[in-house]
C-alpha cells in the first residue's frame, strides 16, 4: 500500500448501470466533491456512463458525462481509470465489461455478489495478471464496510466463525410474520409491493443472494478459493408462522443465517433458516437490516450492523472503494494472491448443534414414549419437551435436542411416519449457538 500522493490528476470513473446504487454514486459524487478531493488529495470525477436506456428519467443530472450504450465499450474508454459496474447478473454485460476494463488497464469496482460468486477467482486471477485491482464492498451486506474490516482490520487473525444475517428482504418478511402475525404468503406479497423482493424473488426468499454473500465473505476469511456451490441453500418459504411463535416461546427468533467456518472436515457454508436466542444481537435485528458477526482468534467477536440494501448505503460502500484506489491503495481482490487461495474441500456434514423439532402428535396412550424412542434411536437425546393443548386429536409438541448432527436427526424424521403417531410433516430447525 502507498500513501496518498496529492495530485491533480483526478479519478476518472465509468459508471455501467444507473439503476438504485448507480444513481446514488451519481449523487455522493456531485454532491461532495471537494470532501473526496480533499480526503483523496485527488479529484475524483465521472466522466462516462452507461445503460440500457438513453430516454430513462434518472433523478439527477447526468448532462456532463459521455454517454455509452455499450458498458463494454465504456469500460474501454481512455477517460475512464475505473470502472464501477453496478448493472448487476453474473453473465453477459457485467462479466464483459468487467474483463474488458481490467483487460484495457482500469481497475473496478463491483457491487456485484453474483459476478464474484460464480466468477470471482476467475476474476481474481485475471486482475492479478494485469496488475489491475477489483473491489467489491457493497457486494456483501450493503452499508456495512465488512470487506475492508475482514481484510484489513483483522488481517492478523485466524478467523474462526463469519455468520450473517445478510438479506435484508428474509428479514424483514420474518420480522413482519412475527410482529403482525401474518402467514409466509401474504408477508411476500406485502413484501413484492414494497419493492423489496428482487426481479427473481428466489435470489432473496431461496437465500441464493445470501448465499452469494457468505461465499465471498467465507474466501476471504478462509484464505478459499470463492465456492458459491458448496453453500448449503435452505431458504424461508417453508417457515411458518407457528414456528415463529413456537421459537419465540422457546426463547428463540428464526432468521435466515449464513455461517461459514473451517472445520476439521472441510469448509462448512450454511444459508438456511436457524433459530437464535431471541436475547442475542442477531435475535434483536428486525426489518431490513443486516448483522454479520465476525470471529477471530484474537480479537474474539465483532458484530457488525447496518443497512443492507439501498441507494445511499450501497453507494456509500461502493465510493469506500474508490476512494480506496484514489489514494492509491491497493490489495489483492480476496485479501491474498489469487494464487495462494486453496480449494476448498467442502465439509459434508455440518458441525453438530441442538436442534428444535416440532411434531404434531396424535392423543393416544404411548405416543409420546414412541417419539422418544424413534429419537434415541436415532443418537438423538432430547434437552427440552413442550406439549401444547389438543386441538382435536392431536397436539403440537416442541421438542429442543441436545446436540447432534442434521443426519441424526434426518434419520429421526425418516423412521417417525412408521410410528403412526405423527400428523404432517415434523419440522426440524437447527439452533445456532453464538
Ligand atoms: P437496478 O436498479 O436494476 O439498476 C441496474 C442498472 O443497470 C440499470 O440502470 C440498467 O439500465 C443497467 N443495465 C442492466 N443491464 C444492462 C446492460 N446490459 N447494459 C447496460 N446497462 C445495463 O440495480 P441496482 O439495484 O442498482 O443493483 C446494481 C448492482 O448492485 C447489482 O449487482 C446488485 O446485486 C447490487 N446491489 C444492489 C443493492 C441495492 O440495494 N439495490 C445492494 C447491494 C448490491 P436501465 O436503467 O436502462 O434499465
Ligand atoms: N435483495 C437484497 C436484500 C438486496 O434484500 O438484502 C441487497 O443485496
């Protein structure tokens, strides 16, 4: 890294995409000028953009910059050092012209989770080999500078544990389940009318775009080869709101948590619905917000808080990045070379947990005792049981395990049906320890 050198030269950027956060770099960039320029020792400039329609009302003044249909041609440009490609997928427009920019000799920087999720060591390697930098602080948990403090404040730590609650639109839909009382059904369609869900509400309600975020931020912690598919995916479609009730009477809140860690058996990365203490700082997070809890030998936990998603917070964390490369500081994309990140072999099991089983359980004389021994059976030995009042014939009972591994208790769930004592469909939640 190099100190900032002042210069007169300023720091041309191409913005590809003028969409939410394209627009909001637009704006932090008229609109504290002088600020970047005082605290970069440099201008920091736009001087080309990009999208897919000209004629498009954008909420802001966009008449002093070249105008380029293309992003590939953009990211070309001689007046453009770097290219902030905030378009979005990760194929087509933003792949391209994220390796033509870094191909020209500009350095980027992305907002863009999936392009590095299924791209990024691809990308790592290219930009390595040009001596070009990539940056991507908004890709992963909006507002919240977790990049910069994974790599660089806790650069001395062996990093034990990243967990997250890092999409804003799971829990805001399970808060709002929780707060109104409401069914999956009528949240997510509350939800889609707010704008909340992405174009394919499965990015967000299936967890992929969380776990596009947990695989980035596993690379860096790990010292990984980025490997989006090994994340075990469970998204929140299947949460009920008696579930959430349940949990809530256990002591519990179900969030949708990313937990990425090293174990003996390999890397281990989980985006699935877990239940938390409802007295712990992830318990507490409501509505849109983001958390990401950090881990590390020496500094122990840090908890990290803040808006996820948004014109002003993405574009906060994406001008964190450029003004990064206009005081001349430079890292490797994933924290280390590209070369030195290890493939990863995945874990195939998860580290073992307590888990909390919900049955619904017919009102016959042993029931109960068939239950518990299905469990045992099992390797699973029961911590807590709560049976609630019959509604016809059968009751609903919680039971909260000791720990034990997800296949101790599959194989519980597989032999209950044979008992015949159980209605529906047991639900089995793993409870996250922190
Ligand atoms: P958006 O509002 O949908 O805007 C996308 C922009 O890209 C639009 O201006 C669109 O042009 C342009 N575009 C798309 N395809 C293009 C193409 N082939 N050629 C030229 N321009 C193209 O998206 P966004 O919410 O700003 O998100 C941008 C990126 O930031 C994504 O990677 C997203 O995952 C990431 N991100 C977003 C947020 C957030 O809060 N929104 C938070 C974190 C990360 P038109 O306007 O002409 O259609
Ligand atoms: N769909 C994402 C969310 C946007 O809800 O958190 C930010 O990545």
């Amino acid at each position: 890294m190099s100190a900032p050198v002042p210069s007169d030269k300023p720091l041309r950027l191409g913005i590809a995409g003028l969409g939410t956060v394209g627009i909001g770099v637009v704006k932090i960039v008229q609109r504290h000028a002088d600020m970047l320029a005082a605290r970069a020792g440099r201008p920091v400039q736009i001087t080309a953009i990009s999208a897919r329609d000209r004629t498009k009302n954008r909420d802001a003044d966009l008449s002093n910059y070249a105008w380029e249909s293309d992003p590939v041609a953009l990211a070309m440009r001689d007046d453009v050092d770097v290219l902030v490609e905030v378009m979005g997928g990760h194929e087509g427009a933003a792949k391209d012209a994220t390796e033509a920019a870094l191909r020209a000799g500009k350095d980027v920087v992305t907002a863009n989770k999936a392009l590095l999720a299924h791209h990024g060591q691809a990308l790592a390697e290219l930009a390595e080999d040009l001596n070009r930098a990539i940056r991507f602080e908004a890709a992963v948990a909006g507002g919240i500078p977790v990049i910069k403090v994974l790599t660089e404040g806790l650069a001395g730590n062996a990093m034990r544990r990243v967990m997250g609650v890092m999409n804003g639109t799971c829990n805001y839909i399970l808060t709002r389940m929780e707060e109104a009382g409401l069914p999956y059904d009528t949240v997510f369609e509350e939800a889609r009318q707010l704008g909340y869900l992405e174009a394919d509400p499965n990015l967000d309600v299936g967890g992929i775009d969380a776990g596009h975020k947990l695989a980035i931020l596993a690379a860096i912690a790990f010292g990984t080869q980025v490997s989006f598919d090994n994340v075990v995916l469970e998204g929140i479609g299947r949460i009920s709101i008696d579930d959430i009730r349940r949990a809530g009477d256990l002591g519990y809140k179900i969030k949708l948590l990313g937990v990425a860690q090293m174990t003996g058996r390999g890397l281990e990365q989980r985006m699935t619905p877990c239940l938390v203490p409802s007295s712990s700082p992830l318990g507490q997070l409501t509505g849109g917000t983001n958390m990401v809890v950090l881990e590390g030998d020496a500094v122990g936990q840090i908890v990290l808080r803040g808006a996820g998603a948004g014109e002003g917070p993405t574009a906060s964390a994406v001008m964190g990045d450029v003004m990064d490369l206009a005081r001349g500081l430079r890292l490797p994309t994933f924290g280390q070379p590209a070369g030195s990140l290890m493939q990863a072999t995945p874990a195939v099991t998860s580290v073992p947990a307590p888990y909390y089983l919900r049955l619904q359980l017919a009102d016959k004389p042993g029931a109960l005792a068939k239950v518990a021994t299905i469990l045992g059976e099992s390797g699973v030995s029961i911590s807590r049981l709560r049976q609630y009042g019959h509604a016809d014939t059968s009751a609903p009972v919680l039971i909260v395990t000791h720990k034990t591994t997800r296949d101790a208790i599959d194989h519980a769930l597989a032999a209950l049906p044979a008992t015949r004592v159980v209605e529906g469909e047991p639900v089995a939640i793993r409870i996250e320890e922190l």
